[in-house]
C-alpha cells in the first residue's frame, strides 16, 4: 500500500514516514500543495496525508483539485477548529487528525480509513493491461505475453508510472523524483541506465519505450 504524506515540516514527515514503512507501507513525501497536485495523479497513492498549512496552497484547495481521484484523504492540522474538521470533511476528507498526535494513533486511523474503503468494494481493479504487458499492483508483478518476467523494485516503479501515463513525455528529473521519490541526489544516468534494463527485459517489446531527443522519454503501446 502506498501513502502519499504531504507536510511542510520536515520533523514530522520523517517521524511519519519512518514510521509508515516500519509498518509496510510504501511512502512519497511532498512538501507543497502544488507537489502534491502534480505527484498524486502519477504515484496515485492508495491515501493521502494532507497538511492544511501549507506554503504555497493549503490544504483544502488541494483536496479540491484531487477529489476527482477517488483516494482516501486523512487531513492533517495544527488547528483544532471543529469549523476545519467539517469544512474538510465536506470537501472529500475521509478522516482528520490534529498535532500534536501520537504516531500509534495515526496508524491506526489510515488501516482503518483503508479497511473501510477495501470493504466498500470502491478500490480499483489491481491489474493494468496493456497489450502484451499485464501488471498486477497488488503483487507487483508484471507479465509479458502471460509470461511473468522479474523486475527490481525500481525497474518495476519506473513501469508503473510509464503505464499509468501512456503517451506522456516525462523528463529525466520528473522520472527521478516520482519512481526514486524526491530522496536520489545524483546523476540523471541512473534514469537512462534503468531504461536500458527495463526494454532488455521487455524483449521484443523494447520499442514501447521511446526515447525523446532531448527531453527524456514516453512509453507507447503498438501492436
């Protein structure tokens, strides 16, 4: 399961996310509102953390733009307004926490925003088909031609995102900061260096991955 925590506060992102994936949770940190819009549609977390105080858009006008994606929001506040809690609540959020909060609760407070979502039978289907290619997200397993071929986490991260978005032209940078999410500081090689590996496994199907001069690359399916 993947969580998306957006906080401008570096203390407390940490805390959170050493502590999510203590859990086994897969974890992308933003620090902006307009982080978050960008990123969510791409990662497309199973639940968002959400700050209202942000430093550029608060919160609410994040959940706003993000509505439409149909993922669990737990709002995030140093306030303990009730008239934010409803006004949050209204907009979308499915649940609300305020700081200071312990981390045991707030774990509790996402299993149990995701179990009541699992239940309610309105997740995804967790397979993508694509021509030949098959992807299993719970499993992260990934098929070509009904045959499973073994990817490395980030192999299979850099997959994902190019078959979430088909079509779409994705820089270097941008790759580098949805699949190794904001934490790689390096060469953009390591990008070029995944790619290479990525169309060696996809055999016969290399040619999905396109290389735009210049710019980076997209991933189009053609058979």
């Amino acid at each position: 399961m993947k969580i998306l925590i957006v906080d401008d506060e570096p203390a407390i992102v940490d805390l959170i996310k050493i502590n999510l994936e203590l859990e086994g949770f897969d974890t992308c940190v933003c620090y902006t509102g307009q982080q978050a819009v960008k990123v969510a549609p791409i990662y497309m977390p199973d639940l968002i953390l959400l700050d209202i105080m942000l430093p550029d858009i608060n919160g609410f006008e994040v959940c706003k733009v993000l509505q439409d994606l149909n993922i669990p929001i737990i709002m995030l506040t140093a306030k303990n307004d009730i008239k934010d809690k409803i006004y949050g609540l209204e907009l979308g959020a499915d649940d609300y926490i305020t700081k200071p909060f312990d981390s045991r609760e707030l774990t509790a407070r996402i299993k149990t925003v995701l179990r009541r979502i699992d239940k309610s039978g309105s997740k995804e289907d967790p397979n993508i088909q694509l021509g030949p290619i098959m992807i299993n997200t719970s499993e992260r397993q990934v098929y070509v031609d009904e045959e499973e071929i073994i990817l490395t986490p980030k192999e299979y991260d850099l997959l994902l995102v190019f078959c979430e978005n088909q079509k779409k032209v994705f820089s270097r940078e941008n790759l580098l900061e949805l699949v190794w999410k904001f934490e790689y500081i390096g060469d953009s090689r390591t990008v070029d260096m995944h790619v290479q590996r990525l169309r060696k496994k996809l055999g016969k199907y290399s040619f999905f991955i396109k290389t735009v001069f210049g710019i980076g690359y997209k991933f189009e399916v053609q058979v």
